[in-house]
C-alpha cells in the first residue's frame, strides 16, 4: 500500500508547479491515513535523494516541488540560455533580513534598523515579489507594513520563515563568531 | 507717516478725485481718461515713492487694470510694492475682488496685451501667495530624525544581527541559484522569467506610438540636425544591456534625450530582436516590455 501511495503522491508532485502542500495531498487522497501519508512522503524524498535521479524532491515555503541537483546547474542554464543568475543587491538583502525578523515592519521601522533609505531596497523587492504589502499600521500616518512572501521562501530554499535562526539563537550564533 | 497708517479713509476724502475711477472708466484702459490711474492712490502712494526709489514708476494713463479698492486703488504693481515694503496690510485687499473686477475687465476687452495681463498674472499669483501665508498656520516642519528618535524601536534586532542575516540570506541564494523547479518560482529576477510571453513586433510597435505620443506632450522640440548613427546607438544599447541585464523597453526609450534618439533606439532594438541578439518579452501582469540579451555575443560563446 505504501509502495502504491508513494507513487501516487509522486504523481501528484510532479505536476505541480508551485511546491504542493501536504494539506493539498490528503484533500486529493481522502482515503489515505494522514500518518500514512507522511510516512510515504518521507519515504519517497530518501528515494530521490540518495538514488541516481537527476532530481529530488524539495521542501519549499510548506510544500514539496521536484528541482533539479545542484550538479546539474550548468546543462540546465545552457538549455534555458541563462549565462548567470542575478543576485540580490546587499542593500536589499540587508532590508529582507529586517523585514524577515520583524514582519510585519513599516518603512520607519526598517528605516530605524538600517539607517539608510530603503525605499529603492523595498521597491526592488516588491518588483520581484519576495515581499509583499500586509495592509497599515494603526499608528500615526498610517504607514504601509511589508510582509515577505512565499516567493522568499522559496527564493532562499526556505521551507517556512522558522527556519531562519531566531533572535536568539543569531546572538548566539554572532557570540560564537567572534569569539 | 499717519497717512499711512490707515489708508481706508483717503479714497472717500478725495471723493471727487476717484470718480474718474469708477468702474466703467477704471475698466476700460482705452478711454484716455484724463486723470493718471495712479492719481487716487496718491496721498498714500506718493509718499511711499518719495522715501524708496525702487518703487515702480507710476503706471502711465490707461495702462492696464486698475485696482479700485476702499484700501487702495491704482495698479497692480504698485499695491504688490506697498504690500512688500509693509506699507500696506494685506488683510485689508480683498483679492476675491479684485479678480473677480479683473475677470470682468478681461471680458469686456476685444484685444488685450499678452505680455501685460501675463505680467498681471504673474502678481496676481504672488498677492495670492503672500495672503495665504498670512492666513494659513504656521506648520512646523518636523525633523524626521527627531520624530524617528522619539519613537520606540527598542524592540528591533541590532543592525549587526540583520547583516548576519543577510549573510545567511545570501549563502542560501548561492545554493539555491544551483537549483532549478519546474517553474520559475525561486527565480525571481527577468533573467529566469522565461515564461513571460515573448512580444511581437506589433506590441512593440504599439507601445512606442504611445510613448512618442507622451513624449510629443512633454515638450515641442525643434528637430536639430545632429546625426544619431545606427550603430553607435546599438552599440549603446548592447553596453547598456551589459551593464543592467534587463531594460525596461519604454523606459530606455523614455530615456532618450530627444525623440530622434528614441526613434534610433527604437529602431536599434528592433534589429537587435531581429537578430536574436536580444530577447523582448512581456510580463502580462504589468504589461511592461522588458529586454534583454539572449547571451552572450555568439562568436565569444563559440570560442
């Protein structure tokens, strides 16, 4: 049954393009035991990564999405003509690594942890949809609050926003680094 | 100076004096009225003359309109000097009037003299300007450092702690870069947007014609004999596309300093579409044209 299961859920994370989500799973499989479906679906990401595929199956912003192994990048640029990737600019990862830790943060507030203008960072962000507007503060003026989205989990191979380190633990991280 | 201190009483003490200002005669700048429109104005005028020199020489007979006020009569130039120099309450000229007067003497004339009634326009707008200042309050301007300061962000992670984040932020992008979806989902950036619909030459077309007609609104350019040569302009944009990766298509053509250059650039782009050198696409959500190069030039590549 576990066998069979596991193909099932393969199929179905195959023709998802966007990562699948294990509530998405279980409403398509109704018959199948939520346990039992866990359990294939570890079972079946073990399969892909330690077998000779080209792909694996990722856990991305709370769902499951085949990508491609890392040693495959260069074949797959040259099919999709991509002589690099761009990157994100320093500046507008230092605002998405203040807006990650303070969701949802206003302008100012981003403004207050950085001291710099963000407005060209925010923009720039926004564009490419790694954050997103999460309506107003109930503050004085009513300023905007940026939130970021699953786009940014799965930009950064996140599975969900905990999986960044915590306030504490980067402290403890920072102490260890200098120390 | 006590005949500047209240100016009301002196247009109704030289009673007859003004008569010629009645409206009508006041109104009509042609009627060579015999008096000098200056003339009622002139207990309070004529001193404020005498001590300044920069003072504007009074207006000659039947030039222009003329203010006819409780306050002052006599032109525009003048009241704005007195204002100025303080020597007349601005709370005392109801400007209501006074355009609404200007609006009916425009009216009733057959020709006017642009430069004169722009200059009106001109005065007009700074007699608006000052009075307002005088009765809207005062705003201070607040500092945003100090409002920013006052504010509580005790609760923010240290600017330290946000780097090392962003360190983390861009390790795991480098790892990611490595690894592809079926989509483009963690390819946020034009390079991998390759599902976006390329565009035909029609919406390019489309677009520009737009644009030129944007830009004809802008400004009215006299077409100047400069000679924009085609392969200069592609080597432009070729080197642009280099340094920046992606154009936004109406942007750089927006760019352009005059419209024979957009026309050049327009044309450049095209030939670079032709050419497969560069690849023009549309995000259909914004409907803007993005482009950029389909590589590397080739013969590098085949190097």
């Amino acid at each position: 049954m576990t066998d069979n299961l596991k193909s099932v859920i393969e199929a179905l994370i195959f023709i998802s393009v966007e990562p699948l989500t294990t509530d998405r799973i279980k409403e398509a499989l109704p018959d199948a035991g939520e346990a039992e479906i866990e359990e294939a679906l570890r079972q079946l990401i073990d399969d892909y990564a330690n077998g000779p595929q080209a792909i694996r199956i990722t856990p991305s912003a709370g769902g499951y999405v085949f990508s491609t192994k890392p040693e495959y990048d260069v074949p797959v640029r040259a099919l999709l003509q991509i002589e690099r990737r761009k990157k994100l600019s320093g500046q507008a990862l230092e605002t998405l690594s203040a807006i990650a830790y303070h969701q949802p943060v206003t302008q100012a507030e981003i403004a207050a942890i950085r001291s710099v203008d963000s407005t060209h960072s925010l923009h720039t962000l926004l564009e490419n949809k790694l954050i997103k507007i999460a309506g107003r503060k109930e503050a004085p003026g009513r300023p905007l609050l940026y939130r970021t989205t699953d786009k940014f989990l799965a930009y950064f191979g996140l599975d969900s926003i905990d999986d960044l380190p915590s306030a504490e633990e980067l402290k403890k991280l920072m102490e260890q680094g200098n120390g | 100076m006590p005949d500047e201190r209240d100016p009301r009483p002196i247009p109704e003490e030289s009673g007859p004096a003004p008569a010629g200002g009645n409206p009508g005669a006041a109104i009509d700048g042609e009627t060579p009225a015999p008096k000098t429109p200056a003339a009622p104005a002139v207990p309070l005028s004529a001193a404020a003359i005498a001590d300044d020199p920069e003072a504007p020489a009074p207006a000659a007979p039947g030039e222009g309109y003329q203010i006819k006020l409780p306050a002052f009569e006599g032109p525009l130039d003048l009241l704005l000097f007195l204002i100025k120099k303080k020597k007349i309450e601005i709370h005392d000229i109801p400007i209501s009037i006074i355009t609404r007067e200007y609006l009916v003497y425009l009216r009733d004339r057959s020709l006017i003299n642009i430069d004169r009634e722009a200059e009106f326009l001109l005065m007009a707008a700074i007699l608006i300007y000052l009075k307002s200042q005088t009765l809207l309050p005062r705003e201070k301007v607040a500092d945003p450092d100090v409002e920013l300061r006052q504010r509580n962000f005790d609760h923010l992670l240290p600017i330290e702690r946000i780097q090392a984040v962003a360190h983390l932020l861009r390790d795991k992008e480098e790892e990611q870069s490595q690894i592809w979806t079926r989509s483009t989902f963690n390819a946020p950036l034009p390079d991998q947007d390759l599902d976006l619909v390329e565009v035909s030459l029609f919406d390019l077309a489309e677009s520009f014609f737009a644009l030129m007609k944007r830009k004809q609104k802008e400004s009215f350019r006299v077409i100047k004999g400069k000679e924009i040569s085609l392969a200069e302009k592609t080597e432009e944009i070729v080197a642009a596309l280099k340094s920046r990766g992606v154009l936004d298509f109406l942007d750089y053509l927006w760019e352009q300093e005059s419209l024979e250059d957009a026309l050049v650039a327009f044309f450049c782009l095209l030939e670079l579409i032709k050419a497969r050198i560069v690849l023009a696409v549309q995000e259909q959500l914004f409907n803007t044209i993005k482009v950029w190069l389909r590589r590397e030039a080739p013969p590098e590549e085949a190097a």
